[in-house]
C-alpha cells in the first residue's frame, strides 16, 4: 500500500525556520518525481517546489519561496525534505507531498505551518 507521511510542520515566528519531512512507503521512490505543494485556506493549491527522479534530481522552485526554501531527496531513506527559512505569515498553509511516475500520483495527508509572531 503506497503512503506519504508528512511531518515537521508547526508554528514558528516570522523570520524562522522548519523542516518539513516526507516518508514514502510502498514505491519505487527513485524512480519518482518529487514535490511539495501548499494549499492555504480559502485558496487553491500551489506548487512549492519539485525534485525530479534519480540521484542528481533537479529542483524547481516557485518564485515566492526561491532563495528561502530548499528541496532534497535521501533515496536510500526514501525521504523527500524541505528545508524552509526567513518564512512570513504568508506561507501559512497546509503542506503536501507529492509523488509522480508516468500516470501514478500519489498525495500525503499534509501537515499545517503557521506562521505567526
């Protein structure tokens, strides 16, 4: 049975820093490509940033979080992580991990960053 298990998530201060974890059960993770999505209240889902399959992955980022979030892969841990710094009240959502290989798409059940002073 495939799983994505997210974990990390919390309240932190703006400025601050946290690190989201992804553990994958039941898939070939390295073949996968990876991806970390957002989806505040009220709002739709959006693409935080992708690592694409292999071990040199290549990442992709969208414009908000560029320079401020980092995406990694650990395939021998078949782990994807997001390493989030200097973070604002306006990444305040729900984060999902994401996994995709040809038509298999695979959602964890997200975990809850706030962002708050």
């Amino acid at each position: 049975q495939v799983r994505l298990v997210e974990s990390g998530g919390g309240l932190v201060q703006p400025g601050g820093s946290l690190r989201l974890s992804c553990a994958t059960f039941g898939i070939l993770f390295r073949a996968y490509d990876m991806g970390w999505y957002r989806q505040a209240p009220g709002k739709q889902r959006e693409l935080v940033a992708t690592i694409t399959s292999g071990s040199g992955g290549s990442t992709n980022y969208a414009t908000s979080v560029k320079g401020r979030f980092t995406i990694t892969r650990d395939n021998a841990k078949n782990t994807v992580n997001l390493q989030m710094s200097s973070l604002k009240p306006e990444d305040t959502a729900v984060y999902l991990c994401n996994a995709k290989w040809r038509v298999s798409d695979y959602w964890g059940q997200g975990t809850q960053v706030t962002v708050s002073s």
